[in-house]
C-alpha cells in the first residue's frame, strides 16, 4: 500500500525565529531558505526544519517538571566533545539533569531539548 503523505517539514514554535534558524543551520549545516521575524525554514537533505516566533513564547520543561517536553531531536555525531562545545558555542544550554551516559542532552537557545548521540549507537 502506497503511504498517502511524506513527512516534510517539523515545525518549532520558539521566542525569536531569526535566533532559531542560526543556531540550528550552524548546527545541522542546513541552508537557511527563508528567515523572517515571524518565521524561518531550513533546508536538509530530505526534510526541512521551521521556526514559527510565538508571542509570550514559553519553553518546554526538561525534565517534564511542568507540563511535557513534548519532543526532542536525537542528532548523531562523531565526536561527542566537540559536538557538545559547538552546540554550546552557538548558545545551547547544557540541561540538567543528565540521563545517562552515552548521549548529551542540551536545550537549543529556545529551550527545546536535543540529545546528541554517538554516530556508531545508530548502525
């Protein structure tokens, strides 16, 4: 059976989609196609990340203190270190606290959670 949609876009709302769609397309290495002060998108390989600006903006929790994160992004990276030094170059926050050992979890300037994982744990 043929599936009736693809998946193209995730789309964040944040406090500021200009400082979204920077730190997330130095992070990714995605092209910024379109960057407003209500909205931005990146373009990836297959898929495309937005960035909707949402007047009195509020975070999600980490970890679920009030309400729920909702969701995260899992990256991969080579280099656990420097991933985690550029991550927090670009000004993402180290969360606390930690869940284990084998992966970081950070929040993007927003406040979104994102783990970065090793490259290998994914196959």
């Amino acid at each position: 059976m043929t599936a009736p949609a693809r998946f193209a876009m995730l789309s964040l709302d944040c406090a500021d989609s200009r400082a979204s769609a920077a730190f997330w397309s130095a992070m990714l290495g995605w092209e910024v196609a379109v960057v407003e002060d209500e909205y931005a998108m990146l373009t990836g390989p297959d898929h495309a990340l937005g960035f909707g600006t949402v007047p009195d903006y509020e975070p999600p929790a980490w970890p679920n203190e009030r309400g729920s994160k909702q969701f995260h992004l899992d990256l991969a990276v080579d280099d656990m270190e420097a991933a985690e030094a550029r991550a927090l170059e670009l000004g993402a926050r180290l969360a606390d606290p930690q869940p284990g050992e084998t992966w970081r979890v950070l929040l993007d300037p927003s406040g979104h959670p994102f783990c970065l994982t090793r490259a290998e744990n994914w196959g």
